[in-house]
C-alpha cells in the first residue's frame, strides 16, 4: 500500500472510532495488534483496545477526535488529533463524570502491515487534563465541606449562653472546644418560673451541619417545653415526642437535663443515655444514673428521674463523650474512671475543677493529639462559707 493509502486507513480508523463502530475498527486492525501506550489497568491487545474506545466513548455524549495534521513515511502514519467532549456519562480512567468540557491534543502513530493497523505508540495531555479535572473536582468539595464547617461552627456558638447564672452561693464554669469536624455538643442553663435552674448538657448523633442542626432544633424544643414542664422527666419525655416527629430517622439526641433549686441545694434530673455527671462530696466522687433513651429515637419513652442534696463544698462535673473517647499515643481512651479520679481530686471551686480536667487531659493525650470529636464541660459547685459569693 501507498502512503496515501496507509493515511487514508488510518483516517478511517479514527473516524470510526467517532461513530462508535467497533465493527469497523475490528476490520480494519490487525489480529496481533499491539497497543504500545497503555495506561495501568489496561492491556495491549486488540480486544482490549477496542474495549477501551467503548469505554472513553460511553463517559462522553459528544466525544469527537478531529485530524489537525498528518505525515506518512513508509508503514507508519504519524497524525496529530484533538479530542473534545463533556465528560458526562460515565466513569473515564477512575474518575467519575464531573460534566465537564475537556479538550485534549495528542499524537498517535500507527503502523500498517498489509492493509490493517498492527501497532499504535500515542501521547498526549488527556491523562494531565484528566489529573487536573479530578484535583479541581477535590478542591471544590473540600471547600464545601470547609464551608460546612464553618455554618455548623456558627450554628453552634449563636446557641452557647452568652451569660451564666447569677446564683447566691454558687459557682458555674462552662467549656467547650469544638472539634475540626463539628458535633453536635451543646449545653444551656434555663431559669424557671419557680426560682429553679435548668442544666442542660447533650450531644447529637452525627458530624457537620446536619449534627448542628439538630442540635439547635433539639435545643430550642428543651427551651419552650421547659417553660411548661416541672419534673425534668417530663420535660425529656416532652421534649421526645417532638423529636421523634421531626429529625431525620438515623439520628438521635443524648441529653442530662437536672433542676437545681439553689437555696436547698436539691438538684432533681433524668438522662436521656448521656453521660452520667459526676458528683463531689467530701473527697469522693459518685456517678449520678438514671436510666433513659437518646431522644428521638422511638415515641412514648419513660425516663427515670432522682435527686441528690449538694451540700456546700459538693460540685458536678457534666461533660460529653468527647472528653472520655480522648485518647493518648498508644489508642488508649481517657475514659470515666480516670475522670472520676480527677472530680474527687479537686474540690476547691468550678474553675479549679475545669482546670484541673483540662490540665489532667493534656497531660494523657500529649501535644501531638489531634481532637476528633467536641469536648464540652460544665461544672457546677456549691460554696462553702467564706468562699466568694
């Protein structure tokens, strides 16, 4: 054959490739061809190369290979192509359709051996152009999941007390520390009709903005139906009701909510499965249970209500989970018994207590740890005589 014969084979060759004619392509190329510049995954023959065009074929619905330019020397046709199309049906060399227009120049070369195509050695920018399509894809969900972030962060500061308790005799100090990807930690103190005063510590299922949104909705449920409820029983069971109704079937709320009436002391509370506070008294520390399911999780659920006296010099300690999943280089939790420990230890005043947790943390995990999830305190002391008021 001529050269313009081999030139003219190989322009049929890429035009069928166009149409999607296999069987033409499947005429024309030898039984022995070889693919000389195969991608990792791929294989060099020609029932291989044949189902790689099906392929780039079916991820685009406009993919079209046009000649720019064309030589010919002996059995080998060189030609200089530009491949256009969106990349918008299928999966293309791993990376998923992203909708996007691609343009990509390459050159092949073929050679000819008897009438058919035997061998072909390409290169060009489509494996860069696709890097490039799948790096941009990556940065642009990163920066929705850091866009995420940030609402969710926001959602949860707006929703923190902005001022504590005044309360004779007594001292409050709250912390909180909100992981890299945001939970749904949240705390709140409630003044009720009765000169009483609602604690409130919970944490909802899930990370990210989903998580703080159900916080805010569990939040501002506890705050209207606490204006109506006297037993903090019956405000969780309230409270569950409507939670069953309306947050999204796989997520659910843990909360402790107590009532403390300041000038006996008594503190009255039920547990939704959050963690139990812990009590100090006298050097000891006790764990105060109750029994109860994570809101909204199933309707009609009982919780369990008691009361303990805190005497002057008592404290309670309500934390998260954050605080007892902390872990230390070896994988190992921080977990409730070390931090019981560290309540019966302290018993100065609220920030001596707080303090004391926090410096007792950063002792166990060391510098390099890396915060997964939120960490949120609340410690609540009852002052002795000749403590500040």
């Amino acid at each position: 054959m001529s050269t313009e014969e081999n030139k003219d084979l190989v322009r049929r060759f890429i035009q069928a490739q166009n149409e999607k004619d296999l069987a033409t392509l499947e005429e024309i190329m030898a039984s022995d061809f070889v693919d000389h510049s195969i991608l990792p995954g791929q294989g060099a023959t020609r029932a291989d190369y044949l189902q790689d065009v099906a392929e780039h074929q079916a991820a685009s619905s406009e993919a079209r290979l046009s000649i720019e330019d064309q030589m010919a020397e002996d059995d080998k046709v060189i030609s200089r192509l530009t491949i256009r199309g969106s990349h918008d049906q299928e999966m293309f060399t791993g990376v998923p359709p992203t909708g996007a227009k691609l343009e990509f120049t390459g050159i092949i070369i073929n050679r000819v051996v008897g009438g058919k195509i035997a061998e072909e050695w390409s290169e060009g920018t489509y494996a860069y152009e696709l890097t490039q399509q799948r790096l941009d894809k990556e940065l642009r969900e990163r920066e929705r999941f850091e866009q995420e972030l940030r609402v969710a962060r926001r959602i949860q500061q707006a929703l923190l007390p902005e001022e504590l308790p005044l309360l004779e005799n007594w001292d409050i100090a709250p912390y909180y520390r909100p992981a890299r990807e945001v939970g749904g930690d949240f705390y709140d103190f409630l003044p009720l009709s009765d000169g009483g005063v609602g604690f409130i510590i919970g944490d909802g299922s899930g990370k990210g903005i989903a998580a703080a949104l159900v916080m805010a909705n569990t939040q501002s449920v506890l705050r209207a139906v606490a204006q109506g409820s006297t037993t903090p029983g019956g405000l969780l069971a309230q409270v569950n009701e409507v939670l069953v109704a309306y947050i999204p079937s796989n997520m659910f709320v843990t909360c402790f909510f107590g009532i403390l009436d300041p000038g006996s002391g008594r503190l009255t509370y039920a547990n939704a499965e959050h963690n139990p506070p812990f009590r100090q008294h006298d050097g000891e520390a006790t764990t105060l249970f109750a029994t109860g399911m994570p809101l909204g999780l199933m309707p009609g659920m009982p919780y369990e209500e008691k009361e303990t006296m805190l005497r002057p010099g008592d404290g309670v300690l309500f934390y998260s989970d954050g605080l007892l999943e902390a872990h230390n280089q070896e994988r190992e939790m921080l977990g409730s018994s070390r931090v019981r420990e560290l309540v019966a230890e302290h018993a100065s005043d609220a920030e001596h207590l707080t303090a004391g947790v926090l410096e007792a943390l950063g002792r166990f995990t060391g510098e390099a740890w890396e915060q997964e999830d939120d960490i949120t305190l609340v410690t609540l002391q009852r002052l002795t005589t000749g403590d500040r008021a």
